[in-house]
C-alpha cells in the first residue's frame, strides 16, 4: 500500500496507546469509549478502507461507518489505485 502512495492506519495502532495511558487495556470498561471512537475519527481523515477477510465486529463497524461516509471500500490490496507522487516544497 505504501508503494501505492497510501500510508496504511489501524485505528488499534492510536487506541491501544491511549488505553495504556490511562492505565487500561483493550478488555477494560474503559476500551468501548476509546477503540471505536478512535477508529471513527481516524477515519474522517481516511480516502477508502480496506476490509481484510476475517471476522471482525470492529472492521465492519468501520466499513458501515466509510459507507455512509461514500467512501470506497475494498476487500484486496490489488485492488486499490495508485496515487500519483505530490510534489513537496
């Protein structure tokens, strides 16, 4: 995906760290207010979601949530565009 121009994210990759810094882990009390909500607005900032094959309540909670957003949603990594390189300055 990188090589596409995509920076993958997992909404896990930010929750779980905010978790540990309020001394909670992902089976806490504490776990429904911040992995769900992290991944929703993680993906506010999101272009598409690639839902990987599994069971998995939380990814299709996150592929309803970047359809009602019209965000595209694929189920391979081929399937995904390239993005042309931008420019810095």
């Amino acid at each position: 995906m990188f090589a596409a121009g995509h920076i993958p994210v997992i909404g896990e990759w930010v929750a779980l760290p905010v978790l540990r810094s309020a001394g909670a882990g992902p089976t806490d009390p504490l776990a429904d207010q911040v992995l769900y909500p992290t991944a929703e607005r993680l993906l506010a900032h999101c272009d598409a979601v690639l839902r990987l094959p599994g069971e998995s309540a939380g990814a299709d909670q996150d592929v309803a949530h970047a359809r009602r957003r019209g965000l595209p949603v694929y189920h391979d990594v081929d399937q995904i565009p390239h993005r042309a390189p931008q420019e810095t300055a």
